[in-house]
C-alpha cells in the first residue's frame, strides 16, 4: 500500500466526488436527450448529444494531470521542495 500525503489525499477526495457530482447530472440529461431523439427519430439530436457528452467529460477528466501538476506546485512552494 503507497502512502499519499494527507492534503493530496483530501484534493483526490474531493475530485472524485466532483466527477461523480458531474455523471449524476449529465447522465440523466444524456439519457432524457437520447430517449427524445429515439422517440422522435432524430439521428441529429441523438448524434449532437452523445458526442457533447462524450467531449464534456473526456474534457473535465483530462484536466487531472493538469490540476495535480498544479496541486504539487503549490504544495511545494508553500511546504519548499523536499527531493530526499
């Protein structure tokens, strides 16, 4: 078992809760704009929905390596680096 720092533990904490925050949203949106596309055979809606989705959320979970760049830079000049 790997031992992560109590603060970065926290931030994880918190980012996952936001993406599940985020799915519980958008899923059901996702699913009620699906259903009136299937209902009234509209392929464009179907299509445009699906693909918003799929680029909103690839965007919001790209974004973690940039945010946990940014936490340990911050972490670091406030506690200074420590390279032992």
């Amino acid at each position: 078992m790997k031992m992560v720092h109590s603060e970065y533990a926290i931030w994880v904490h918190r980012y996952r809760w936001q993406v599940l925050g985020l799915g519980a949203v958008t899923v059901p949106i996702l699913v009620a704009l699906d259903y009136i596309a299937i209902a009234g055979r509209n392929d464009l809606l179907l299509i445009l929905a699906s693909v918003i989705y799929i680029a909103g959320m690839q965007t919001f979970v790209a974004r973690l390596p940039l945010r946990q760049r940014q936490f340990k830079r911050e972490w670091e000049k406030k506690h200074g680096t420590d390279n032992s």
